[in-house]
C-alpha cells in the first residue's frame, strides 16, 4: 500500500487492492469506506479508462451478495466466512482471461440467487447493463486488468456493510443482525407472492 501511496501508478495498484483484501478478510479497516473512494483512487491510477463505473459497481455488489449466500452463509464461525469470502476473491483475482472472470462471476450470482432471489435484481440495486458491463472489459488484456482492479475496489467496498445500507451488504453482520434482516426479508417475499 505504501508504494501506491507515494506513486498512485499502475504497476503498484495491484498489491494495494490485494492489501485492501486482506484488511477486509482480516476485519480490519479498509480505505474504500465512501463510496467515491474508489472512483478517486482509480482515476489516480488509470488514465483514460471509458468503461461504466456505475455497471462495475453494481456487478460487484452482485458478485458480493452471491458470496455471501452462497459461500459465507454456510460457515458458522466467523473466522471461516471471512476465509470463504477470501477463497472467492482470489478465484476471480487470478481468473486468467475475461471469459474465466466472467463465468466465475455469473456463478457466483447464480448460486447467491438460489439461496436468496433478490440477490442480483434491482430491489438491492444489484441490476447490471450486461451490454455496457461488456464494453467497459474492453478488447485488450490491459483493459481487462483495469477493469478487474476496479471491480476488485468496489467488491471490497461492497462486501462491508456500513450501518446505513440495506441487507444487500452482510458480509461482516452478526448472527442477531442476520436474523432480524431474514425475518425483514421473508416477509417482503410473502408481500410479493400474494
């Protein structure tokens, strides 16, 4: 992170997100806590980049949600969620082409759907342009390494749940937490359903 620091360059923006991870992995305190951090920080680093931060940012929040129901809430200890989060982040960290990134991605949306439908809709704000998604990978190998160090950025961002957002970001809640939005939740399902 220091050497992002003292030169916001490309070739250090690698280690710094990997050290973000580890710090969210870790519990500890991560730098993407508002929201315009990370578009900061990219910008910084990369210059002329045309893809859609909105669409990577809401991609991210899907990909989030899906680890979260679909690999976090099987661990009981908490040590253990953190580590299956993690597991997930360097899959997709060391996808070695976009397709493998996307597919991965997808799955992870998908199986965080079965376990609970609203992950990847609008209701959580989790709807993303797939068409526009597609054009901000880009053509080139670099253009797909850009876009997965943001991507990268907003999933740490959006895998912490700030006290002011909704059941969308439960990566680091509490059991009681967990409970009160899964009662919150069950009963907007049964509104839906009749």
């Amino acid at each position: 992170m220091a050497y992002w620091l003292l030169h916001p360059v490309l070739k250090h923006l690698s280690s710094f997100l990997t050290s973000q991870e580890r710090l969210k992995r870790d519990r500890g305190i991560q730098v993407f806590t508002n929201r315009h951090y990370v578009r900061e920080i990219f910008d910084m680093t990369v210059e002329d980049w045309h893809g859609d931060y909105e669409a990577v940012r809401k991609f991210a929040r899907a990909v989030a949600s899906g680890i979260y129901y679909a690999r976090m809430m099987k661990e009981d200890d908490p040590n253990q969620r953190q580590k299956a989060w993690y597991d997930e982040v360097t899959m997709l960290r060391s996808a070695p082409t976009a397709k493998a990134f996307i597919e991965r991605a997808m799955i992870l949306i998908e199986q965080g759907h079965r376990e609970r439908p609203q992950v990847g809709t609008i209701r959580w704000d989790q709807a993303f342009d797939p068409s526009t998604l597609r054009l901000s990978l880009g053509e080139s190998r670099a253009l797909f390494e850009d876009f997965r160090n943001l991507f990268r950025m907003y999933l740490v961002q959006e895998s912490t749940r700030p006290a002011d957002n909704g059941p969308e970001r439960l990566a680091d809640a509490s059991e009681d937490e967990l409970q009160a939005v899964s009662a919150t939740t069950d009963g907007d399902e049964k509104e839906e359903g009749q």
